[in-house]
C-alpha cells in the first residue's frame, strides 16, 4: 500500500470542559491536524499532493460474521467531508466513538494515502505527528489542557455534497450511473458483455456489476497485505474514463461518486438491516440448502463455506451466476440448458429468490424501508 511508504498519523481530539467553548455534559469529538503540509509535501515529491485531507467514517462488518457490507469481509464506510490543511492546523468536529480514516487527497481529489483507523473518545485529545514507516508519535490530552484559544474550529467541506455525511451505497451512487452511461454496450448480450457485465441484477449477496468490477480488476480495494496501489488514481475503470473510453462523459458529481466509492474501499451495503439474517451472508432471498441444490444440478462447486454453509467463498465465487431480476438469464442454467428436468429445477429454485426480494425485499432492492427489519441485525 502507498502508506507503507510513506505515511501520516493524523491527530484527533475530544473535548468538553476547561478551555473547551462546549457545555458541560456535552460530548464533543474532534480531530486537530497541525501544519504537516510542508513536512508531507517533502516527502511526497512527485505524487501530486493537494492540501486537503477527506475525513471518512469506516465502520467492519461485525465481528466477521453476516449480515455482509461489502465483497470479501468489506467494511461500510462514509465520506464526513474534506478540510484544507495550513498553517498552524486545523480543528474540526467528528463523530464521538467513532472509527475514523483521514486521506491525503492529490489534486484531483482522489486518494493518494491514508492513515491508520483510530477510534475518537470522548473528553481528550490525541495530538500526534507525522506517521512514516511502522511508527507514529502521540499523546492522550485531556479535554480541559487543550487550549482553544490558539486555533478556530473549521467545519468539514461536503465535497461531494451530496455523498456526505451517509453511509456510501453501491446501488443508490453508483449502479445509477452504470446504467446510464455503460449498459447499452455492458448488458448481457451487449458488445461489451464479454469483456464485464455491468447489469444490476442481483444476486445471492450482491449485485453482478459489483462482483465483476472487483473480480476483473477494473478497480482496486485496500489490500489486505500492504504493498500495493489501491485506490482511484490507481484504478483501471478511472483511468479508462479519463482516456475519453467509446465516448463516455460523466457528470462531475457522477464521476466524483464513483471515484469516492472506489476510495471508500468499495463498500455495497449502506445498513446492517437484513429479512434475511438466517440465510448465507445475511442477505441470500435462498437458504443455505436451496443453494446447494442449484450447485448440485447444474454440477457446479458449491461456494458455501462455514457452519451451517451460511458463509460464502468469495474465492470459489467471484463472479455472480445467479439473477434474482431475471431468473433465465442465471449463468449458472448454462450448464443444464439442454436438460429439461434439471434446467427446470434449477430455475423454479431461482425463482423462490425473485419472489422472496419481492416480497420482502432487501437493502439493495427497491422497496426496501429502513428500521423495518431491525430485529434482523446480527
């Protein structure tokens, strides 16, 4: 990862008496940032360095266990805002408890590194310095020692203003945009289908656009081992469109958003709310058992892993085989198209899924309604 290389630790603070301009009682989180600009800047030479760092909000899946947020035990995450830093700091307000993440923006606004995740508590403030290689510097400071008199709070840049402040979601932000500017040529059936699908239809956990832009590289998540370029600058789909590809031109708030997903860490789902808490990852309309019966007659791997086979093996499974949109079009019945008994069985299986999101659809689903499924969290 770039940050490996060269790094910032990034400072946050929480604050509520003493010196503090806060009410008593009044839990205040906040992050202070001193002047590292130049010191970065240094160190950075050549990476085309901006002065504003994004402020996202990056929560993991509990525990590693369903409901699934996002492909291969991917997190949720929101963009806060961005801030410029300069001289002598800046001071801003963030969530209290809170995981947060700061980016080093370049001057496209895309990510060119990130800090370590560090939690915000409340009433201190942990003021540290420049982060490079495996170590970093830094003091806990209670709330009533931190002098507010010697920096003004800044309020976050909602930029992109309407992406701020929420959890990101995959088929609200960005499928919009496939569809608008990619699907005529990337359907099934297209010109392009036989480069990447970029359909919406959904499938056990996910939806097929979203599973081949991961599984085909077009874009690059944080790796789990550090050592490799992540992020939009470095993603194929971004670059592809900035070459002028067949022609497409997004809006800038479009591309912003599909860019920021990208830096997100390619999140999916924006709540842990789920009809299908029981059922493989927390968001499969089919039970573990009806999706071993369809692997089974259309002779192909099961991908369900774990107890209960109520996880999923994103190893085994990195491409979407099944369309709970349009039951037919399931890759997974081309290897039983011939066979009329099992092609038969296969697709009345699928078609339980159709009428099952239908019914009690699921976050990535029209229909769906916030709160109504909240004894289903795990």
């Amino acid at each position: 990862m770039i940050f490996n290389a060269t790094r910032i630790f990034f400072a946050y603070a929480v604050f509520v008496f003493g010196l503090c301009p806060f009410s008593k009682g009044e839990d205040k989180s906040f992050i202070y940032i001193g002047n590292l600009c130049e010191s970065v800047l240094k160190k950075n030479a050549g990476k085309a360095l901006g002065d504003y760092v994004r402020v996202v909000r990056s929560e993991p899946p509990p525990s590693n266990k369903p409901p699934a947020l996002g492909f291969d035990g991917r997190g949720r995450s929101a963009c806060l805002g961005v801030v410029k830093v300069d001289a002598p700091g800046v001071l801003f307000e963030v969530p209290s408890g809170a995981n947060i993440i700061l980016q080093w923006l370049d001057k496209n606004f895309d990510m060119v590194f990130e800090s370590p995740a560090f939690k915000t508590n409340p009433n201190e403030v942990l003021a540290g310095g420049d982060y490079f290689g495996e170590s970093f510097s830094a003091k806990r400071i209670p709330l009533k020692d931190f002098d507010f008199s010697k920096i003004k709070e800044t309020e976050l840049s909602k930029k992109p203003d309407s992406l701020c402040g929420e959890y990101f979601s995959y088929v609200k932000n960005v499928q919009p945009i496939l569809d608008s500017h990619c699907l005529a040529c990337h359907d099934l059936g297209g010109e392009g289908a036989s480069r990447i699908v970029l359909s919406g239809d959904r499938g056990i956990v996910f939806n097929r656009s979203y599973m081949e832009l991961i599984s085909s590289f077009c874009v690059r998540g944080r790796p789990k081992v550090g050592g490799e370029s992540w992020g939009a600058r470095n993603s194929y789909i971004v670059n592809l469109i900035r070459d002028g590809h067949q022609g497409v031109k997004m809006s800038e708030d479009e591309f912003a958003a599909l860019r920021l997903w990208i830096d997100l860490d390619l999140p999916y789902y924006d709540t842990l709310e789920t009809p299908y808490a029981a059922n493989p990852e927390g968001r499969s309309p089919l039970t573990s058992a009806e999706i071993k019966k369809i692997f089974e007659i259309c002779r192909s791997k099961s991908p369900l892993i774990g107890e209960g086979g109520n996880r999923i093996s994103w190893k085994i499974y990195p491409y979407e085989l099944l369309s709970f949109d349009t039951p037919g079009n399931s890759e997974i019945l081309l290897n039983v198209r011939s066979e009329k008994d099992a092609y038969g069985q296969a697709l009345a299986i699928i078609k339980r899924g159709y009428d099952r999101l239908k019914k009690a659809p699921r976050a990535d689903t029209e229909g769906f309604e916030t709160n109504s499924h909240s004894a289903n969290k795990r």
